[in-house]
C-alpha cells in the first residue's frame, strides 16, 4: 500500500444554512431552515430535532416548533461557494468541483510547497473560516470515496485524516449509510439481510449482494467497502447527462400537480443542453413515493433533443405510465427529469412530412423546427433579461413552486 494520502474532500458544512447565519447573526444558534413548503437545508441546531432537507415545513415544524424559515439569498450561495472553492485553487490545479459546496482536490504534487496534506487541509480551513466566516470539513485519504466518508466523519467543521495503513479498520465500522450511493432505500435493503456497517458489507458474498442489489450495483460496492476506487481528480470533464429535480413535500399523484412541476424542470433542463449544444437521445424521469421508494422510467428517441416542449411532453407521458403501474401510490414527494446520451455537438436534420406517429416531436419536422426558433428567442431573451424576462405560459402561470427557481439553478450542476 504505497499510495499515501493525498486526495482532500472539503465540504462546507450546513452550507445553505450557515450562510443565512453569516448574513444575519441573529440566526446564529438557533435552529432554521432554508425554505418553505419544503425544507430545502437545515443547520446542525435544526438537525438536532431530526428536521431534514426535502421534508415539509408542517413536518419540520412538528419536529421543531421554534424553527426558522428563510426564503434563502442565493446569489450569496453562489459567491461564497465559488470563493471557498477557489481557496483550493490556491494549493493545486487538480480540483475536481462536485457541486457548489464541495470539491475534490489533489494535493500530492505541491507537498513540497505548502506541507503535509494534513497540514494543507489545516490552511484550506483556516483560510475559508477567517476569509469568508464559514465552517468547512475536510477528509483527507488515499482515495475519493474514503476521503468523501472522512469529511463525513469530521463534520460538523472538522478534519480527518486516514491513515492508509489503518483505512480498512476506519472504514469498516462505519454505517453502510456514509458510502457513495447507498441512500434510504438500499440502506433499509441491506439492515433487512443484518448489514449495518461497511465491514459487513466487505464480508458479504458477492452473489448474496448482487441478489440484493443487482450485479453493477453489489460489485461497486463490494469495491468502495475494501476501499477499492482506481478514480482519479478530473478537473474538466463532459457530463454524460444532464437533470433537474424538485421536492415536492408530500402532494397528491395527480396531473394538477405533476404537469406544471415537470414543464418547469423540462424548462431548465433542455436550456442547459442548448446552452451546451448537446441535444439528448435518453429521457428518464423518477418519482419518489412517500415511503421514500424512487421508480424510474426511460424512453430512447431516434432523434437528440433539446427543446423544452418536446421533452416536456414525454417526461409527462413517461411519468402518466409509470403512476399507471403504480395506482396504490396516492403521495409523491420528488420528481426528476435527465436526459442522457447527449451529443458531442448540436446538429439538426431536416424531417421530410412523411406522417409518422412520433413527428411532432421530431426536432427536425416543421413543428419541431418552430419549437427550435421559439425556445431560441425565448435563450436570447433571457441571456439579456435574466431568466423570469420570459417563459412559456404553460410554466409560468403554474401553481407557485416549492422550491425557488434559484435554488434549482444552483442546484443543478452545470454541463
């Protein structure tokens, strides 16, 4: 085991919702949350009473009567993540961004000029906390996914450092719940079958988790458990796919309430694909129900797409099925749009009128073409006036959303 540890994961803590407490300090101490319908982020005081994001405010409030509720400043969201971010740059030009609170960063290459990696992440923190006043936990490991479990474990405003000679013995006691990509469904899957930490997850047969959780989903995790991840930083890479989600708290599975969510994350998707000019062939939708359980459903088009109408409408028709097959489920409480396999580059073909069933929505029949030269002007227009200058009626005259349309931007992670 030669490899030392060099890969930092540095998360700002509770970010949403120390940031408020940055602005105002009279929110300094007391439990909040960013949102309203739903809880979009809570800090450590309003975690304490069990208030998690994506839960309603009715539930919050139950759980902690003296809560907060901010409507969220997110262009400081944004300003401040970026300012974090770039104090990493700082130190190495191996940082590979996840999302607008945390980052990925490589550090084995400047050693020299800064000190140990731990003493790297000692700075990192120092520097973010009196430069911007934001706590900041970083895990420092030979690996991306030990390194994201030890900025885990350190939280909150914390450093851990893994030594690679007892990473396994660190890892393995830990809950199964800390890994990359075991969420509530596949936690309660594995407590079911008496796997509760990362070492029984290790020692599990591979043929018993794969019937547990399918073949690529168990051989992964196999993997990270006997912390197996070969990933290295990757500093610019092209997304494969591009989404956008909403938590809708707990509403009925009706269209009144699915449509109008669905035309809007329609609407911020596909701008991103035409900002990018990388039209889609795969559309996938989820649903989650109240139990927390997601069901997906997917369509591959012959033609890419980008336009907001087109995958608007087949994101409706895949989630109308889909409610279809599951009739005893009356509560949705999140729905999500991505369209994968996307192009290098955007090119349109021409459709000659030939009648087909599908030919409304092909990007290059004639009403394809005029929802092209619309969705366009509707670009251009918002790259000048900022993005509620316009917008189909269809979105903008829905029913107020739960979740700002400001928030959604940045939580989606751009191309």
């Amino acid at each position: 085991m030669g490899q030392s540890a060099t890969i930092l994961h540095a998360d700002l803590d509770a970010f949403y919702a120390s940031v408020e407490q940055l602005l105002d300090p009279s929110l300094r101490g007391k439990p909040i949350a960013v949102g309203a319908g739903v809880v979009l982020a809570a800090s450590y005081e309003a975690r304490a009473f069990g208030v998690r994001g994506g839960m309603t405010g009715r539930k919050a409030r139950e759980l902690c009567p003296e809560l907060l509720f901010v409507g969220g400043n997110f262009k400081d969201y944004q300003r401040l993540g970026d300012a974090a971010m770039r104090i990493l740059d700082d130190f190495t030009p191996l940082v590979e961004r996840i999302s607008i609170d945390e980052a990925f960063a490589d550090v084995a290459g400047c050693t020299h000029l800064f000190g140990s990696p731990a003493e790297i992440a000692t700075t990192i923190r120092a520097r973010v906390r009196g430069e911007l006043g934001l706590p900041i936990s970083v895990g420092v490991a030979r690996t991306k996914h030990l390194a994201k479990i030890a900025s885990q474990v350190a939280k909150p405003d914390g450093l851990v450092v893994v030594d690679p000679a007892i990473e396994l013995a660190f890892l393995h006691d830990l809950p199964v719940e800390l890994m990359w990509g075991v969420g509530p469904v596949t936690a309660a899957r594995l407590a079911e079958n008496g796997i509760e930490t990362i070492g029984q997850l290790a020692r599990t047969p591979g043929w018993s988790l794969e019937r547990l959780l399918g073949p690529a989903a168990g051989e992964k995790l196999s993997a990270l458990a006997w912390n197996r991840d070969p990933r290295a930083i990757r500093t610019h890479h092209r997304a494969h796919s591009a989404g956008a989600q909403s938590a809708l708290g707990s509403k009925p599975a009706l269209a009144r309430v699915f449509v109008p969510a669905l035309r809007h994350l329609a609407d911020r998707v596909a701008t991103r694909l035409r900002a990018k000019s990388r039209p889609g062939r795969t559309v996938t939708v989820r649903v989650r129900f109240a139990d927390m359980r997601s069901v997906s459903r997917a369509l591959t088009l012959d033609a890419p797409i980008s336009a907001t109408a087109i995958l608007a409408e087949i994101a409706e028709e895949l989630v109308r099925g889909l409610l279809a097959d599951h009739q005893n489920e009356r509560t949705i409480t999140l729905l999500a749009i991505s369209v994968s396999h996307l192009e290098e580059q955007f090119g349109l073909q021409l459709d000659l009128p030939l009648g087909l069933a599908d030919e409304p929505r092909r990007p290059g029949s004639k009403r394809g073409m005029a929802r092209f030269v619309a969705d366009r002007a509707i670009d251009r227009i918002r790259d000048r006036f900022g993005w509620e200058a316009v917008g189909y009626a269809s979105v903008a005259l829905g029913p107020q959303r739960s979740v700002p349309d400001a928030f959604r931007e940045l939580a989606e992670k751009d191309l």
